[in-house]
C-alpha cells in the first residue's frame, strides 16, 4: 500500500481511538461486552446478538438429557463434516461477521461492525482484509456523523421557527446534543481516512465488499418536516429519530462512492466487491473531511483548533487525489475538487476572523 511506512498520527483528542463519547438524552450506543466483543472479533457473529425492537425471540430450555443427546449429536455432525467443508478463520472472519452487522442496517448492528473494523483496519502488517475494512469503516462513520448533522440542523431549524418556547428550549438542547454526537464521529471519520491517504497518496486497489444493509431504518422526510416547523415531536419520536439517522448518511455515502442511483448501488454491491476508482474516491474522503472540520466552525461546535487541524487533513486528502488524477485524469472530479479547495480555503480564512 502506498505510504505503508511513514508512522501513524497520534489519535485525534475526542476521537473514539481516544476517548469514549458518552452522550446524553436519547441519543445513545449499544455495545456489546468486552467478552461478546472478542468473540466477534474471531469468530461467527452470532444471529440474535442484537434484537431489534420489533423482534420478538423466544428463548427455552430444554431437558438437561436432551441436550446431552443433541449436543453430541452435533459432534458427530461437525466431525462428518469438518474434513470436506472449508472454513475462513482470523482476519477473514473477523471481516464476515463485520460485513453480516452492516448487511443487517440499524445503528446498534453498525457499533458492533465498527467494534471489529477499528481492529481490522490497525492490522500490522496488513493483511488481505485490512484496506476492505478501512473502506467499511469510513463509510460507516461517515455516514453517521452526516446523518447526525442533519438531524442536528433540523432541530436547530425548528427551535428558529417555533413560538413555542418550551419546543425551543427543547430543541437547542436536543439540537447540542447532536451536533456533539456527530463531531465527536466525525474525529473518528478523520482518523479512518487518515489511513486510506497514508503518505500523500490515495491507497491503491480499494474495494468496497459489503452488502447494502437490508433495513437502513433511515430517518423519515416526514420526521424531519415536522420538526424543522417547529412541531413538538415526543420522545419515543425523538428516539426514533435517533436511531434512523445514521441510515440517511450511509445511504447517501454509499450512492456518493458506488454511484447516485439507489437501485444501481444495491445490484453492484449484491453483485460482489465494487472496485473503487482512486480519484473518485480520494475525493469523497477529501469532500467528507471537509464536512467533518465544518462541525466546528462559527456557525456549529465552534473549535478553532480542531477546525484548522481537520482542514489542514482535508488540504492533504485533495493533494492525494490531485496526484491520483494524473495518472487518471477526469474533468468531473478536477472541477469537484477545486470547489472542495475553494471551500476550505474559504472556510480556513473565516475561521481566523474574530468571533461574534
């Protein structure tokens, strides 16, 4: 991989890598224990480690002979089979049950996908699934700090309109709390990209080999309508809305890096491994770095110094894909990453200017 030998930065401060970010209200992660988590990590994701809240599993137990009986029953089974059967063990594992969270959709199932990811992706010397996964993880987190952004500015909306001022109030702290939830993901958004343009260059033979996740549980137009007009929704509404937001930026990420057509990006996904064309790519990561050092500037969280440290990466991401579209120009890309360019120098010189 490009770049393989220049040392890696020290984790970005608020950054997962670096600190948990615990958050308040309903905006919440579940994660497994630090026993599950290990098992993940090497061996079959289990099937019913997150239960969805419209699931409902029924659990029994069974006689202590029977199980005897069926337990070596199984024995026998796996004995018959293991010699003719070929299984994937370590990092290849590892990845499956990663891909099987994300193939499933819903925030808690992506937690557990970035649980393994982050481990994958720090694999030293990398090995065959260690790009597949920093692929994976950028697009999870990037995908989860848009989709939080956005909610974040719908709430900031609607306490703009309201003349409610208990929907106000509620809404600045509920509007806080997310714009909080997306820049501490964004840090971790930045450090997975950081690993994909490693010495100047946009890793090479990038692929991203995952299924479209079955249920987004996106955020509904109709949620966001309403509470951009400044119309109350109640906390089962407010939870709800928090758990869907992820899916509207994984769903938007993934048309941005596969193609613009939803349908188009679940046949190409389902269809097995989509190739990534360097330049496209490096500028999605440059565009979405971009965004994240945006959440805090004047108008967001509002850090200078994370602003300019984020910029400063962003600035080194389009300079990566500059130098991958010389070995393949597009005029599409060229024209997208001057905007970027423009954008972030736009944004750094503001962000020097006094504060109101």
């Amino acid at each position: 991989m490009a770049g393989g030998s220049e040392p890696d930065r020290p984790a970005l401060p608020g950054s997962r890598a670096a600190v948990p970010a615990p958050m308040s209200g309903v905006i919440m992660k579940t994660r497994l224990s630090a026993a599950s988590r290990r098992s993940l990590e090497f061996g079959a994701a289990p099937r019913n480690a997150l239960v969805h809240p419209n699931d409902i599993v029924l659990r029994y137990q069974t006689p202590s002979l029977a199980c005897l009986i069926l337990s070596s029953f199984a024995l026998v089974l796996m004995a018959a089979c293991s010699s003719s059967t070929p299984s994937v063990s370590g990092p290849g594992m590892a990845y499956q049950n990663a891909k099987d969270f994300f193939g499933r959709g819903h925030s808690a199932n992506y937690e557990h996908a970035l649980d393994t990811l982050a481990t994958l992706s720090s694999a030293d010397p990398p090995n065959d699934y260690t790009n597949r996964a920093r692929v994976l993880r950028a697009i999870i987190l990037c995908g989860e700090f848009e989709g939080y952004k956005r909610l974040a500015e719908a709430y900031q909306t609607g306490a703009d309109h309201t003349s409610d001022s208990a929907v106000k109030s509620e809404y600045t702290g509920l509007y806080r709390d997310t714009i909080r939830r997306s820049g501490e993901i964004s840090l971790g958004f930045t450090e997975a990209a950081m690993q994909l343009i490693k010495g100047g260059q946009v890793s090479t033979g990038l692929t991203l080999d995952a299924p479209y996740p079955a249920t987004l549980s996106s955020l509904s137009t109709a949620t966001l309508d309403k509470v951009e007009k400044g119309v109350k929704i109640e906390q089962p509404e407010q939870a709800e809305a928090a758990l869907g937001a992820p899916g509207i930026g994984i769903a938007k990420a993934l048309s941005e890096v596969v193609g613009r057509d939803q349908d188009a990006v679940k046949s190409k996904m389902s269809a097995g491994p989509v190739p990534l064309d360097n330049a496209k790519f490096g500028l999605f990561v440059a565009t979405e770095l971009t965004n994240s050092a945006s959440l805090f500037d004047k108008k967001h969280i509002y850090d200078p110094g994370k602003y300019k440290q984020l910029a400063g990466i962003a600035q080194e991401a389009g300079q990566a894909t500059a130098a991958a579209l010389k070995d393949s120009p597009n005029p599409d890309v060229e024209k997208d990453l001057k905007t970027m360019q423009d954008q972030l120098k736009a944004g750094l010189k503001a962000s020097q200017a006094p504060a109101e």
